[in-house]
C-alpha cells in the first residue's frame, strides 16, 4: 500500500469512529481538506446477501434527485425513428454496425451503452468488450429499451447504474463535494431508499449491514441506518 499523502492523514484525525446520522456524516464529509479538482462523492453499502444466487443480485438504476455533477457520454445502438430520438434527446454517438465495429476494434470511450431491442443481435457479440467494463446493455438495468431517447435523457440527468459486486457490495457516485450538504443528503438518502426496497424476498436477516460514504480522496464516514 501506498504512503499516505499528508492531507490524507490530516483527515483521517478528522474520521468519526463512530456511526453517524446522514445529516451529519455529509457534514463530516465536507470539513476534509479540498483538492485542486471537484472530487466525486461515493457510496458504498455492505448487503446481506448471497451474490451466488440469483435471486439475491441487487441491480437496477435510478436518476437522483440532483444529478451527479457529470455530463455522461452515451452511445446507442439504435436505427430508424428510434435513432432519431436519441440523437434529440442528446446521445453522444448513435449507430449500428459501423459503432459495433468500433467497440469490437477497442473504442470505449463511454459511460453509458444504451440499445433497442432489435439492436441486440447486433450487440451481443460485443459481451467480451462492454461485459468487463460494466457497459454491456441489460433489460434488468434498464438499457435495453425500446424508448432509447427517455433513456438517454434520463442518463444525461444524473442516471447512475449499480450491481451488487462479489462480496455482496454496492458501490455508486451519488454527487460531487461541490454540492450544497443538503443536495448530497437528498442524493444519498433517495440512493439508499431505493436499494432498500429492493430486498430479496429469499433474505430472512439483515439485508442492509452497513452504509458508508467518501469522495475521491478522503477517508469514509459511515452512515447510521
């Protein structure tokens, strides 16, 4: 592990050890020394699930309430009157087997890979590229659509996309420390109401074990649920 810059440090003496309300944890969050650039604000949630099973995989998207703070590029994969609407709703590349080719051949230049239903023969093969990389487009996520423009211009609103990882783990940007406290609170709180709702029928036990939030570069602050 790497040294530990000493701005860093100074914030760690700054980390709560104890779990806090939300209010207060952005409070918290936004006291750490500021960087040269706006840092991007995290959270991540430790769930009481099995990721080995099906039924217990906790996926979706949602547009917060504030946005993010980023203009995400999107490309779609869509052809006709459905092209069409992305290309108005703001797609930064709208395409078929010229924008296939070019993500075969390594492009991925993108945050977000948005496509109609009748695209996905097309799409598909494009699994070992866009699959690593998160971007591989998915009826459960939402990117697999039929009204490619709405999605498109929910993604430039502040759509964030999350999957429990390996070890039962979600992770999404929720904002930037330049947010006004309040904005980030809104954030978090619509983030965490949503994944709550999501719990598997399967889960007898705790489903929500633990909350944390942090930016870029500072120390996290674990949020009381």
């Amino acid at each position: 592990m790497g040294k530990k810059s000493k701005r860093y440090r100074a914030a760690l003496e700054k980390q709560p050890k104890e779990m806090l309300p939300l209010g207060k944890a952005v409070e918290v969050l936004k006291t750490y020394d500021a960087t040269k650039f706006d840092q991007t604000v995290e959270i991540h949630m430790r769930l009481g699930v099995d990721p080995n099973q099906a039924d217990q995989i906790i996926r979706g998207s949602l547009v917060l309430p504030h946005g993010i703070g980023k203009t995400q590029r999107v490309v779609v994969f869509a052809k006709g009157d459905a092209a069409k609407a992305a290309e108005e709703a703001g797609a930064d590349e709208v395409g078929q087997e010229e924008l296939a080719k070019k993500i075969k051949d390594g492009w991925t230049d993108f945050d977000v890979c948005i496509a109609a239903p009748d695209m996905m023969g097309l799409v598909g093969p494009l699994g070992r590229v866009l699959g690593p990389r998160g971007l591989m487009p998915s009826p459960r996520a939402g990117t697999v659509t039929p009204d490619v423009g709405k999605v498109v211009g929910e993604y430039k609103a502040g759509k964030v996309e999350f999957r429990n990882d390996k070890g039962g783990n979600v992770h999404a940007m929720v904002g930037k420390m330049s947010f006004d406290a309040n904005k980030l609170e809104e954030n978090i709180a619509s983030f965490v109401d949503f994944v709550s709702a999501m719990k598997p029928q399967s889960i007898k036990g705790t489903y929500i074990k633990g909350v944390a939030i942090c930016a870029t570069m500072t120390p996290s602050v674990r949020v009381a649920t």
